[in-house]
C-alpha cells in the first residue's frame, strides 16, 4: 500500500487512466465490430459508411497512444481489402 502523498496520487490518476484507455479500446473494438458484421453481410454501401465511421476513433486511440499506430493502419488497411474485395465479387 502506497505510504506517500505523492504515491497515493498516482494511484489515483492510474486508476481513471486505465479507465480511459478501456473505455476508449471497448470503442475502437466496437466500431471495428459493426465493419466486419457489415462485411459479413455482404453489404459494401453498409461496410463503407461503417468504416468511414470507426475511422476516426481508431485514428484517436493510436494518437492517444492507446493502441499501436501500426496496429491501426495495419487494422484499417485489412478492412479496407475486405470492403473492396465485396464490390468485385
């Protein structure tokens, strides 16, 4: 148990920073979720419109430093092929 001011304020803080970084991943994931239902479904307009929108929070939670930015591009570009490869076929 932290025995110092200082160590039982960064206790503190830790605690609502991990609470940021979940509820932020828990979104990402979301909006990743509802691109690849619409994937699934076989719907490139619903797949398109989903993406446009689980763009932005991904972009947001690699520049908070919550994911990797890699992880992103990597995560975006794969879900971008999924979406082209449903108008071709």
């Amino acid at each position: 148990m932290a025995n110092t001011a200082s160590a039982k304020k960064r206790i503190r803080q830790t605690v609502r920073a991990t609470a940021r970084t979940r509820a932020r991943k828990a979104r990402m994931r979301t909006f990743i979720k509802k691109v690849e239902e619409a994937v699934d479904g076989g719907n490139p307009a619903a797949a398109a419109a989903a993406l446009k929108a689980a763009q932005p929070e991904m972009q947001r939670a690699a520049g908070k430093r919550v994911v990797h930015a890699n992880q992103v591009a990597r995560k975006l570009s794969r879900l971008s092929a999924r979406i082209k490869s449903l108008g071709t076929s």
